[in-house]
C-alpha cells in the first residue's frame, strides 16, 4: 500500500519537482467515490459490486488529480512555496468536505467474503486481502515500468526527471506529461484507497493524510523520482514498522520508521536511488 | 541575407544585467561565431534565444517573432539546440536519447550515423556511461535528427581532447553544409575552420561584428577582444 501512494508521489516530484501533499486527498476521494458507488448498487451481487466500486474510485482518482494538475498546480509554475500551500490547503480542504458531507464516523464497504478468509503458507495464516494487495502493488509496479520504458510518455517522464529544461529544448510540451504523471499518481494513489477500505474494513476522512506522511518517508527513503528505489523502500518501511511493532511494542514501528528515514538521510541522502532529498 | 535576428536583446539574471542590449544578425545558410571572454553573455544570449531564460528585446527567424515564446514553440519553428554541458539524458540509451529529439515525420538517422557511426553501434548504452566525446556526439546527433533552419550550438569542443576536437571540428563543417549555425566556441582554429563570420561580446554588449577570418587574422584585436587564453588556442 506504501507502494502503491508513494509511487505517484515519486514521480510527481520527480518530474515536476512538486511537493504534492494533496497526495493523500486523492486516496481518500478515491476510496470514498468506491464505498460511494458501492452504496448506489445496492441489489448486485457482492463481488461486481466492489469491482464496479473499485474502478469508479479508481477513474475518479485520475480524474480528480488531473484537475488539480490543470487548475491549481499548472498556474503556479515554479513557484514552489505557492504550490506546497496549495496542495496543503487542497488536503485540509478535502477532508473537511468529505466530512461534512459523510461525516466523521468510519463507515463500512463491501467487500468479497474470500477476502477476509486465510490462506496458509509455510505455516503462516496470511489474510488473502494481503495477497490481494501485494499482487495489485506487483501488477502496478510491472505496469508502470513498462509505461515509462516502451512509451513515448514514458520516454519524456524518465528525460524530464533528469533534467526538464532539456525535454523542452527538444521540442517538446512538457506540461502534458505533467498532467499525466498527475494522473497516473491519483490512480495509484486511489487504488491504495481502495484496497485500504478492504485493509481497514471501513473508511474514515482522515486515511489519506495518515497515510501520506508513511508515503513521503518511503519517497525520500527510496530516492525522489525513482520507481525502483520506491518499490525498495516500501517493502523494507513496511516490514520495519511491522517486524518493530510485532517484536518490540505497538506503536514503536511509526517510531522505527521515522528512525530508518533519519539514518538515510545521514547516511545516502539521495536514498536507495534517485535524487537528493 | 539575414535569418536570426536580434535587436536589442536584454537580459537580467537576478540583480545582474547580463545582456545589455545586444543586436546582431546570423545569415542564412552560413557558421556565425559567437565570441567572447568567460563571462560576457555568450551561453545566455544563446538561451535566451531558446527561450530558456526571460529576455526583453526583438529576435526574429525568418520574419517569425520568437520572443515570448515558450521554448518548445522556439524549437519546433525550426531551432536546434546544442546545449554547452550537453546535457544527454544519462539514464537513457543512446536510442532513446535519440528518440526523444525525433520531431519531423522523417528524422534523419541516415546523416546521424553517416557523421557518428559510434552511435550505431553504442545505441543500447546509457548515455551516463560514455565518454565526454561520445556524449557531445550524442548532443550533436540530436540536433541534426530534425531539419532545422538554424543550430545554436554552443562550446561544443569543451572539455575534448585535440583528436575529438578535430571530429567535431569536421562535424560542423558538414553541417555548416546543411544548416545555418550560430556557434559559441572558444577554439578559435574551429572558429577559424568553420565561421564565416564573427560576433564578438563583452560584458554584455557586442563590440566587434565582421568577417571571421578578418578578426582572427587581427592578433592585437584577437587579444584585446578575447583575452590571452585565446591566443594560445589559436
């Protein structure tokens, strides 16, 4: 899940240099616009139900980055202290909206009986939800590889992380690109809202902003603009927190995190790979 | 008769006025060397002709206004751009590197690799991993995929060793074949190879525009306009 809503992070501020913490807005409008639709299908059958849900959170998601993209980050080029105050008062401002309108209390979603049944590995219980998101993570992880290798898209995202002024000077409109790097990360980060409604059961309007602060340590861990250094360091955040909060004691993996994120920036600033933090 | 014009080119850079007005003119189908100390505006005047640097003043291609242009507009009027520390997308092969610049419906991959063949060879190479010289050609290669109607190019020899120095040296001339060329270059015996006419900067001003081989020819104006390391290069 780290992966999954840091990934979009990684490339957005990778390719822009935007500071995007409306991030978690977009998991939260694309969990809600899930648990919304599900909500409106009330007679179908459990199963179509969530998958109709879970691709409306996930086109709504894109949809709702773009705009943002389009409207608010577009205008406000190379003003960076701008943009970051837009994108935080975007985050505040979302989660102020979805509570007003669905209120604070968690509420539940549908989801398909199998996943919350275990399937037993080596001995281990796993809850099949956990397979569900580790393949999700895989297949957006290969997507998004073969995306930025055998595209043209992909081509000017991995040129313009590197250095943007020379993608323009070939000729090329680099704010399209923008907008769908934007995209691309909302529906990652959606796909993340998705399947933590089916994670935490329920869904609350805080869970996009819990979850971002997690998303940034695994960016600035994994390295700004790489994929790969992203997918690295979400697996290793994610099982320090788990190994420090099973071994030791609840509430020291958060600890344990910020911790590894401080030993990385002393040690490799630019992280596993990528660009300096 | 005069391709690239510019008038009154100013440029200021933080609390510093770069170029303080500057007019020229580059003629179609020939080399104009851009000349100066260190320092004098020359890389700017360039960028500002790309667009990548806010500029004030008139610059025309061909009768076209490009100031206020973004720089992907510049470009795809016909400018190709050869940036002064190349600038190749290290993570990127050669090939996609090369992609990247395609832009016409037929890039001219027959000439990029009659000029650099290396480049045929080292196509799935990351850019990060060649040479200096191999990376200039890269740079070069891609200006010349598109048909252009004029290549800033810019210090392209820097940093080379003499044998590379004379490739790009032969490059240019092939190109100068094809293409107007604004050329920024320090070694005056490339300028010597390959300009027709000069332009000379200093400190933000033009102070000598004229014929190239008259200007090199002059030792005490050589000196006095471009500094005593250029002497020696030549």
């Amino acid at each position: 899940m780290y992966f999954l809503i840091a990934s979009g992070l990684s490339l957005i501020y990778g390719l822009m240099g935007v500071l995007n913490f409306a991030h978690g807005a977009f998991l939260t409008v694309g969990a809600y616009a899930m648990w919304f639709t599900e909500s409106k299908l009330g007679g179908v059958p459990v199963l179509p139900r969530f998958l109709l849900g879970a691709l409306a959170g996930l086109a709504v998601g894109g949809v709702f980055a773009a705009l943002v993209e389009l409207f608010l980050i577009r205008p406000l080029y190379r003003r960076h202290i701008e943009q970051v105050l837009v994108t935080v008062g975007l985050a505040l401002a979302t989660v102020a909206l979805v509570t007003a309108i669905w209120g604070n209390d968690a509420r539940t979603v549908a989801a398909p009986g199998w996943l919350g049944n275990t399937t037993t590995v080596v001995g281990a219980h796993i809850p099949n939800d956990r397979w569900v998101e580790i393949v999700t993570a895989l297949v957006v992880l290969l997507a998004l590889n073969a995306f930025l290798r055998r595209t043209r898209y992909g081509l000017i995202i991995r040129a313009g992380v590197e250095n943007r002024a020379m993608v323009t000077a070939l000729g090329i409109d680099v704010r399209r690109a923008f907008t769908l790097v934007f995209a691309l990360g909302g529906i990652a980060a959606a796909i993340a809202g998705v399947l933590s409604n089916v994670y935490f059961g329920t869904i609350d309007p805080q869970r996009g902003t819990s979850l971002l602060i997690f998303a940034f340590i695994v960016v600035v861990i994994g390295g700004l603009g790489s994929l790969r250094g992203t997918a690295a360091s979400a697996v290793v955040v994610g099982l320090v927190q788990q190994y420090a909060n099973y071994y030791a004691s609840s509430g020291l993996g958060d600890l344990s995190v910020v911790l590894l994120l401080g030993i990385v920036l002393l040690a490799r600033p630019r992280g596993f790979s990528g660009s300096f933090a | 008769m005069s391709l690239l014009s510019v008038s009154d080119l100013h440029v200021h850079l933080g609390e510093s006025h770069i170029l303080q007005g500057i007019s020229f003119d580059v003629a179609d189908g020939r080399v104009t060397a851009l000349l100066g100390r260190n320092g004098v505006g020359k890389t700017t005047t360039l960028r500002a002709l790309m667009g990548l640097v806010p500029s004030a003043g008139t610059i025309e291609l061909g009768g076209v206004q490009l100031g206020g242009k973004p720089t992907h507009k510049i470009v795809r009027l016909g400018v190709g751009y050869v940036p002064e520390d190349r600038d190749v997308f290290a993570g990127l092969t050669v090939n996609e590197n090369l992609r990247l610049a395609e832009r016409d419906g037929e890039p001219r991959y027959e000439l990029v690799y009659e000029l650099f063949p290396e480049l045929k060879e080292r196509g799935q190479q990351a850019a990060g991993t060649l040479s200096g010289g191999q990376q200039q050609m890269v740079a070069i290669a891609r200006a010349l995929l598109n048909d252009n109607r004029v290549l800033l190019v810019d210090e392209p020899t820097k940093g080379l060793a003499p044998l590379l120095v004379t490739e790009v040296a032969r490059v240019l001339e092939r190109v100068s074949e094809l293409t107007t060329v604004l050329l920024v270059e320090q070694n005056l015996g490339v300028v010597a190879r390959v300009a027709r006419d000069a332009v000379v900067l200093d400190t933000g001003r033009v102070v000598h525009t004229g014929p190239a081989q008259e200007l090199l020819a002059d030792r005490p104006m050589v000196h006095r306009m471009l500094g005593v390391g250029s002497a020696a290069a030549a």
